[in-house]
C-alpha cells in the first residue's frame, strides 16, 4: 500500500495540486475497495482535500488487484530497486507522475459536484 500511496501523492504534487501530500489508504479484510481514502495536503492545495479524495477514488484502481497492475507488483522488476532503498529511484512504477492530468481533470469535475456538507 506504500509505494501506491506514494504514487498517488507524488502525482497530485506534480499536476500542481498541492505543494505536499500525504496519502493514506486504509483496507479491511474481505474488502477490495479502501475502506478509507485519505489525503492531506497540509493546507497547500488548490482544491479542498474532500474534492482530491473523490479524484483519486475516480482515477486510480486502488484495489489489491489494481495495485498489482498499476504498479507491475506481479512482474520481477525489483532486483534493481533493492540497493539503496526503494523509493526515489527514477524508473520505479511508484515514482512515475503519468496520471497527473488526468487527476487535474478529475479535480475539475468533482469540484463542481462536491458540496460543503
């Protein structure tokens, strides 16, 4: 859930979003769905973080089956991610920002149905 979580933010951070996010996902046994969706963007978004919880929900497949996909979890890729940490590395899938205009898009039409209450 980690490197999905990072790819989730490090995306709404280079679409312009947010200058700093955090992604949490929260899962429960038997539920492929998160059964929470979280981001906090620290007070540094350009939408509220309601409206950028939705884009996620509406952009990226956060089931385990979708996590597996997106990330290529299921291919043997990360021999060359072992040395020195995994997170940072360029050609990682997590460290990858390809969605980020989609999730612009995303933002733009929840924005206009998300309400106050």
């Amino acid at each position: 859930m980690i490197p999905l979580s990072r790819y989730i933010a490090k995306n709404i951070v280079s679409a312009g979003l947010a200058d700093r996010c955090t992604v949490t996902l929260a899962y429960a046994i038997g539920k492929a769905e998160p059964v929470a969706v979280n981001v906090d963007t620290d007070g540094t978004g350009e939408y509220r973080d309601e409206v950028l919880e939705q884009a996620v929900r509406a952009v990226f497949d956060l089931t385990p089956a979708g996590m597996r996909h997106t990330l290529g979890l299921d291919k043997p890729i990360f021999a060359q991610f072992c040395n020195y940490g995994h997170f940072t590395h360029p050609d990682a899938p997590w460290e990858q920002t390809e969605k980020a205009e989609v999730l612009c898009n995303a933002c733009r039409i929840k924005e206009a149905g998300v309400s106050d209450r």
